[in-house]
C-alpha cells in the first residue's frame, strides 16, 4: 500500500525506482499522514498567515496596481504539502484514461475524493462548439482545433483527450466544472471563443476559469456565492499555485507538441503561466469572462 501504487514511479521518472524502495518501508506511514484531516488550507479557507498581492499585468516594475488579486495564503509550501503533490501525481498531464487509470481514488476507501481528471478545456465546451454552426469556419482557421472537436464523435467522453491531475475540491470549485448557471454560462464563452480559433486564447480563457482561485475571485466579482467544496486532503493557496502552475505550463508543452499552437505562442503562454497571469484580475482575458458572467448570468438559459 506504498506509495508507487499512487503513481509516484512514472512522476518521478529516472529517481523512481531508488525513491520507490525507501518509499515502501515509510509509505504507509506517508498515505496515514496525508489522509489525516489537517486543519484546513484549502483555497478559500479562512485560516490564513498572511496576504500576497498578485501582481497586475498593468503594474511596472515590482508594484501591484490596485485592482490585482489580493488572495490569503500560508506563504510557503509546507514540505507535507510537496509529498502529497508528489505522491499524488497533481499537475500530472495526459490523456484522461491515463490520468483516470492512476489517479488514487481507486487504490481503496481511503483515498476517496482526493484526485480526479480535469479536462482543459472542458469537454462541455467543446460539445456546445460541436453543434455550432460556426464549426465549419473552424476547419479552415485551425484544423487541429477542429479535429479535436470532431475527435467527440468517436470518443464522446473524452478518453484521448488532455487532462490535468488535481485535487478533488479544485474541480469541483472551478468555474468551468458542474452545472450551475455560471458554469454553464463559462462553457458557453469557452466553446465561442474554441470557434473563433485562436487556440492560445483559448487556454489562457480555460486557464483561468478552470483554477480553482481564480473561479473564487470571479464569482466573488460577479457578486455570486462561491462555494466551498471539501475534501480528503486540503491544501494551502501557496500550494494549489504551485500544482497548477507545473500542470498548465506541461498543458502548454502538450498541446504545442500536437500543433493546436505554434511555438511562439507556447513560449509566451509559459511566461504567462509562470508569471502567475491566470490569477491577475487586471488581464483582458479576466475582465472579459467577467463581463461575459454579469451580462448573461441572469438571461441565460437552457
């Protein structure tokens, strides 16, 4: 019941194996530690130790402008926290039977609502584009963008799809997951912006709605409740970042390896993603989705 059966063997690559025989004899030990109900730290806990100002993509220099996003953290990754990110293959990128296959919630009771797999983007947004009668336009703008629409035809849950390991209550707290209004009115402005084919706004759009402290602050600007979903395992903001931040830059890498973006436009999105851009209120792709939330919130419908 040692960790490797978590997946730590192919996360860890070359160390694996020598990590993995220490691992064994403490592994169960790790697994106790990491199940254990700690108090909590997970995003939007109020148990905090100090605030971060996230710097405004507006701001020069090392000043934050006033509108960037104040979120509450520990500060600092505990090492517990490392292990568990580790252990439990979070930010781990592959194609969601893989990431289904390892993830630890079939390994016993124990390990119930822990990880799951996230599609990015979210494949209700490409079944909304699916059935768009702009799908066709999308063929001649991007054809990989379009193949991976049709790809549902043949594989409607997407299986060969990409995805990201997370933390059961990230995914269930980002906006472009469940079906409430404002996830559904999320999906909606993802597929449209899926249709006009820029592939790299896509992801920063996806990106942010899909993080969970993101998801936070947008509802919380839209003036919506965010709600708290709990989990076997929590985690500081300190620590989400760092996951997320690891799994979108690897997303970068896989979708440019697949040609969906070229590789001028993967080098600006990890300067994005490693500038943290995903959880800036100031940034265009921000004040968009937020707009788009307060105008179709109260008139959509479906």
């Amino acid at each position: 019941m040692g960790l490797p059966a978590l997946g730590l063997i192919p996360f860890l690559g070359p160390l694996a194996f020598p990590v993995a025989l220490g691992t064994i004899a403490v592994g169960g030990f790790i697994l106790i530690k990491a199940i254990h109900k700690k108090p909590s730290y997970h995003p939007g806990s109020p148990i905090i130790t100090r605030s971060v100002m996230v710097k405004s993509n507006k701001a020069s220099g090392n000043e934050p402008t006033g509108n960037a996003a104040s979120k509450k953290t520990e500060g600092q990754r505990s090492s517990n926290e490392t292990t568990i990110i580790i252990a439990y293959g979070l930010g781990v990128v592959d194609t969601y039977k893989k990431v289904k296959k390892g993830r630890p919630s079939q390994f016993g009771p124990g390990n119930f609502r822990i990880a799951e797999a996230d599609h990015i983007p979210p494949l209700a947004s490409l079944r909304i584009a699916r059935n768009h009668e702009r799908l066709d336009r999308l063929l001649q703008v991007n054809p990989r963008l379009h193949e991976m629409i049709m790809s549902l035809d043949y594989d409607p849950t997407g299986q060969n799809l990409l995805t990201m390991r997370v933390l059961y209550q990230d995914h269930r707290d980002a906006l472009t997951t469940g079906n409430s209004r404002e996830s559904q009115v999320s999906s909606r402005l993802l597929a449209e912006t899926i249709l006009d084919g820029d592939a790299a706004l896509m992801l920063r759009k996806a990106f942010i709605m899909g993080h969970p402290i993101s998801s936070r602050q947008l509802r919380e600007d839209a003036g919506l409740a965010a709600p708290y979903t709990d989990g076997n395992i929590d985690m500081s903001d300190e620590g989400t970042m760092h996951y997320y931040r690891y799994g979108y830059i690897e997303l970068v890498k896989a979708y440019h390896k697949k040609g969906l973006i070229n590789k001028n436009q993967a080098k600006k999105l990890i300067s994005w993603v490693e500038r943290d851009m995903h959880l800036d209120r100031d940034t265009q792709e921000y004040e968009e989705i937020l707009d788009y939330i307060k105008r179709h919130f109260r008139v959509f419908r479906w």
